[in-house]
C-alpha cells in the first residue's frame, strides 16, 4: 500500500511539472522548459507538445519543425540532442 502512495505522488509531481511546462511555452518561454534538467521532471514532457502551443509556431510549423531536425514524434525534452535544443531555441528566439 506505501508503494502505491509513492506511486500516486510520483504521478502527481509528473503532471504538475507537465502542466507547468506546457504553460512556460504557451507564454513563448519554451527557451526555459527546453533547458531544464535531464533528471527533472519537466524533461518528461513530450517535445510536439511544447511546440503545439508555443505562440510563435504552432502545431503545423512545430511538427515541420521537429521532421526537419529529425526529431521524433514522441521524443521527450530529455531525448534532445545539443544541437537540436540550440536549433528549437534559435527558431523560437529568431522566428523565419
């Protein structure tokens, strides 16, 4: 029964740190949700999630985004290269 309540707790803490990055990159601070820790929680969300509701991109823009950076349909924060969180950061910053 203790373990179910670690559980439940864990769960809770994934969901508050989604629905907090998820709010950061609706408010254009994807920079900030994109850095954020491998270990953190926030390195859990999933990577189209936060650009579907960045204002500067979008779902359509967002996903041909990702395809050109060989980023995967369900890649997470935390499975990002380098080199593809500095292109997501410099695509959000300096927009085309």
């Amino acid at each position: 029964m203790e373990s179910t309540n670690t559980d439940m707790e864990v769960v809770a803490q994934l969901r508050t740190a989604r629905v907090a990055a998820v709010l950061e990159s609706s408010k254009g601070n994807l920079a900030s949700v994109l850095e954020a820790s491998h270990t953190s929680f926030e390195a859990q969300v999933y990577v189209v999630k936060l650009l579907d509701v960045s204002p500067r991109l979008g779902k359509v823009a967002g996903r041909r985004l990702m395809a050109e950076l060989g980023i995967g349909a369900l890649a997470r924060v935390r499975d990002l290269t380098e080199q593809q969180r500095r292109a997501l950061i410099d695509v959000v910053e300096n927009p085309r």
